[in-house]
C-alpha cells in the first residue's frame, strides 16, 4: 500500500478496522502474503493521536513495534501466506508470526496502556507496494489469563491496500471490513437483549418519553453497552431510570444527543414530573442517520456515534434498571436497539444467539463498540457444537477415571434443549422451568452440559414428576463459588449464603450414576459422590441459588445394555 518507498507509511483510516475489546488484553489474528511488508497502527477513540505502529517483515524480515525493532531470519515461502498475530496483556504487545514471536514492546517503555487499556479500538493498515492483502481477519477478547472471553469477531473479507498518486493508501475489500459474525463453538458470550424497532413522536410534547414501554436491561445496576441506529429530524434524548420508571422520586439520568443542532452533548439527572411542560427550546431540524453506541463502564458513560467517540459524563447513583429514548420535537425511529451486559458472561449457543425482547434474556457474542453501520451493532452470532465427545471423570472408588459411552456395549445419547436459568430467592427454585428425563430404562447414565453462571448451581433428581414437591430426591450443590459440592438425600437445607456468588464463569459440569454411585464432576474432576440404590432417578432440575445460569450442549448417555 501506499508508502511507495517512504521511511513514514501512509494508513488509510477511512478503512481502519474495529477492535471490540474494551481492555488492554485483546489478539488480532490475519493472513498475509509476502509480496510486501505490512505496517499498522493501533490507536483509541479517546486518544486519536496516540498510537502503537508496527512493522510486520514477511517480505524484508524486519519487524517493528514503536522504536523496539529486530531482524529475523526466520524464512517463509514467498509464495505462501503467512498467519499473523497481534497480541497485547499486561506486560506487552507483541508480533506473532506463525506461532513464532519475533517482536515485543513492553508496555512500561512507552505506557501505551494509558490509551489501549479501554474503550473502542482501531488498527489501520499500510504497506510497501500495491497490491498487498489482508485476509481472514479476526479478532478475539481476552481475559488477564490470556484466555478467550467471547466469541471472536472477524471478517470473511480480503483487504487489499492500493496506493494512490498522492501515496496514500486506498483499501478494498470483497464485503465489508468491520468485524462481522463468525461461527465458533465452545465459547462464552455475554449476557444481552434485543429490541423492536420503536417510533416516539414528540409533536405534542418535548421529549415524549413511551412511559407504557421501557426498555428493560438484563443486568439492573451493572455495566452495559447499549447500541442502535437513530433516524431522526432533530436532536433526542436517552433517559436512564429505575425500575420505578421515570416518575420515580428516585430520579431519572438525561443524556442529550445533540447530534442535529451540534450542540454540546449535556447530561441532567433529577426527578422528572408528570404533566409539567418543559420549555420549548431553540430547536433545529436536519434530517439525520446514525449509529450510536453508549457505554456505562468505570463510573461514566462514554457516547460513540459512527464509531467516533463524541462526550462522556460521570453516572448518578440511582440504579439504573431500563431506558427510553424520544426526540426533542417531531419523529423519530431507532432501530437495530440491543444491550449487553458487561459483566454477565455465558456459554453460547446458536439457539439462544437470537432471542427477542419477550424472553428475559438473549445471547449475544461481544462486539459491544465494533459497529459502524447499523447491521453491525453488538452483532449477534451463532455457534455450532459437537457431541461427539461425551466423557466424564466418574469412579465408585477414590480414583477417578474417565467413562466414556464407546466402552459400553449399548449407550445412547439424548441432547437436552439449551435453557437460561434464573433465580432471586436464595434457595434453589426448581419451578422456572421443566424438569430434564433421564432416557434410559433402569441404566448409568451421564449427564454432561457447559454451563455459565453468576452463582452457585442446584441440581435435583427425582423418581416422579410430583416428587421435587416433597423432600424424597437427591440435591446436589454445584459449589462454583462457595468450594462447597454436596450430594445427600434431601432439600440441603445446611448451605452456607457466603460466598455463593460472584463473577460470570464457565464450566463443564458431569453427573453421573454409575454402579449406585452418584459423582459430582467439574471441568473433568470429580469432587463428590454418594453411594446410592433408594429409587430410580427418572428427572433432573435444575436451579441458581441466587441470578442467572445459561446451560449449553447437554447430553444425557445411558451406559448399559437397558438403554
């Protein structure tokens, strides 16, 4: 692309790409090919003139990022493409090159982390001559550990980077270069809903908030993001409330949008009165079309429009449970409206990546700030799974092993329809959804599922459907957060209330009973059992003690010859 030989590259931030990841720990993977070397610049929407640069040699094996450089003499087929791998944690960012790092910067040299550590990310490209592409474009979230938080964003596109007279640098592509959806499986997503598209008319009032029909948030008093397109004559407003609506004394949080006017961005917070008149502002009328995004994280939140980051202004302490949007005057219509919670995290799963408002929640990948244009916004994503596999660490003795259904002669599989699991009571609550049957006639089974959840987990199983109503079934507690696994016959009545909660995790949980044993697996080791032969376990329910559980990929295999 379009450096022509210069010692500074050109970058075309007309075409710079979006990176969803809202801390400094994030990885972006491509294909090159090795017709030229390929620069990049990394920089923030709230820092637009900071930057990281690097230099990525496929073609010259110089490789840069800011001053730190090196030569490799790692030699590639030039007629091949290479994968190549930005990579940044606490410590550094780095150029991966097949696996093979070849550059660091560390993060104290430079503090880039002071610009990269939040908020909406770009990385343009560059490169030595005409011609050079950029394909398979991904990029990944992850967590303090290096691991994947979210399902990646990336791009089926191939980005092709031309120079022009004036040596800069001009990019194409065969579809559209944000990160768009991919398919993945084994993946956490974060917790978010999906609106209709709503028409507010304020003709006859000033900010005509819909009071009928809130916009409920799946996570009351936490972090979100909040995306949606707005079409729009003149300037509106987003009102952030209680669950007590916008009358509450509590008060209500203002934001306007003073996208048509071009006013300053200004926030108000206080009661709103019902049936008092506002005054009619100097108003100005342009038709307008955006994206915007808003996101409440660290105590403020931060107002993107078309990817550019416009104003941000300090919460209230009300506890914002629902919102509403209206225009200052005339029509106005905001589509493609989702919410994304920032700290709910659980697994995903293709049937629940589009659920609608009418359902409590739904499932979508992050890509809370990676949209600019308005099909893009927290895009949602599916995923695929593979029951191929299906073993549990399960043993009648004090060793585990690993069981799995090829070693017996008869098994079958039952897959078990992915459901969302919620709870407030502080005690298991089995009645929120159908029980699960066990398919097997008097055999071992396993029960396998990936689940995510904010607290501890309940499971009951019971000979007959009435049965949970009464104290004659087996409860085991799932101790994710409290270390404490339990299996005894009965309502466990003793747990502890402390430490029952925290964090979205994720875990692949197996139950087992197998020759009168029931074993209590976690991510592959088993940390209970309980001998027992009293009565058949023909149902299994399930129960957070206290928020919201999502469970994916369950199977239940039966392990004998009965099946």
């Amino acid at each position: 692309p379009g450096s022509n030989g210069k010692p500074v590259p050109s970058y075309d931030d007309s075409q710079r790409i979006n990176v969803p990841c809202d801390s400094i720990f994030f990885n972006v993977s491509f294909e090159v090919d090795q017709t030229s070397d390929i620069f990049f610049k990394i920089s923030s929407a709230t820092s637009a003139n900071l930057s990281v640069v690097g230099q990525i040699g496929v073609f010259s094996g110089n490789y840069a990022l800011n001053e730190q450089s090196r030569s490799s003499n790692n030699a590639n087929p030039q007629d091949g493409k290479v994968n190549v791998s930005i990579v940044s944690n606490a410590k550094s960012i780095s150029i991966v090159v097949n696996g093979v790092p070849e550059v660091s910067l560390d993060i104290n040299s430079t503090n880039y982390d002071e610009y990269l550590s939040s908020g909406l990310k770009f990385i343009s490209f560059g490169s030595q001559v005409s011609g050079a592409s950029i394909s398979k474009l991904m990029a990944n979230c992850l967590n303090d550990a290096g691991e994947c938080i979210v399902v990646p964003s990336s791009s089926s596109s191939t980005l092709t980077i031309t120079s022009t007279s004036s040596g800069s640098v001009s990019s194409s592509t065969d579809s559209d270069t944000s990160l768009a959806s991919s398919s993945a499986s084994n993946e956490s997503c974060y917790v978010s809903s999906l609106y209709s598209d709503i028409t507010i008319n304020s003709d006859t009032k000033n900010h005509n908030y819909d009071i009928s029909n809130p916009l409920t948030l799946p996570c009351a008093g936490e972090d979100f993001a909040i995306s949606f397109t707005a079409s729009t004559d003149y300037d509106f407003r987003i009102a952030f409330t209680t669950s007590g609506g916008l009358f509450d004394p509590a008060g209500a949080y203002q934001i306007s949008i003073n996208i048509v006017s071009g006013s300053p961005y200004q926030s108000t917070s206080g009661a709103i009165f019902q049936n008092v008149s506002s005054k009619r502002d100097l108003f100005v009328k342009r038709a307008s079309l955006n994206d915007y995004i808003i996101i409440r994280s660290g105590g403020y939140y931060s107002i993107y429009v078309d990817g550019t980051y416009k104003s941000k202004f300090k919460v209230s302490k009300i506890t914002v449970s629902q919102f509403y949007l209206a225009p200052f005057k005339g029509s106005a219509t905001f589509s493609n409206i989702q919410t994304q919670c920032s700290n709910r995290v659980v697994p995903c799963d293709s049937s629940l990546s589009s659920i609608t408002e009418s359902s409590s929640t739904s499932i979508f990948s992050d890509s809370t700030i990676s949209s600019v244009s308005s099909s893009d916004s927290l895009s949602s994503y599916s995923t695929s799974s593979s029951d191929s596999s299906l073993t549990a660490s399960v043993s009648s003795s004090d060793n585990s092993s690993s069981i799995s259904s090829d070693e017996f002669s008869c098994s079958s599989s039952s897959n078990i329809p992915c459901e969302i699991y919620s709870n407030d009571l502080l005690t298991p609550n089995y009645s929120n959804s159908s029980p699960i049957q066990v398919p097997c006639t008097d055999s071992d089974f396993i029960f396998n599922a990936k689940v995510g959840s904010d607290s501890d987990i309940f499971i009951s199983l019971y000979q007959e459907v009435n049965d949970i109503q009464s104290n004659n079934y087996i409860e085991v507690q799932v101790g994710l957060f409290s270390k404490s696994n339990i299996i005894q016959l009965g309502k466990l009545y003793t747990h502890s209330m402390a430490n029952l909660n925290g964090k979205s995790t994720m875990k692949n949980i197996s139950l087992s009973y197998i020759n009168k044993v029931i074993s209590l697996s976690i991510d592959g080791e088993r940390v209970t059992n309980l001998s027992f032969d009293k009565f058949s376990l023909s149902y299994i329910s399930i129960s957070p003690i206290n928020g919201l559980t999502s469970v994916v990929q369950g199977s239940i295999v039966c392990l004998s010859s009965s099946c």
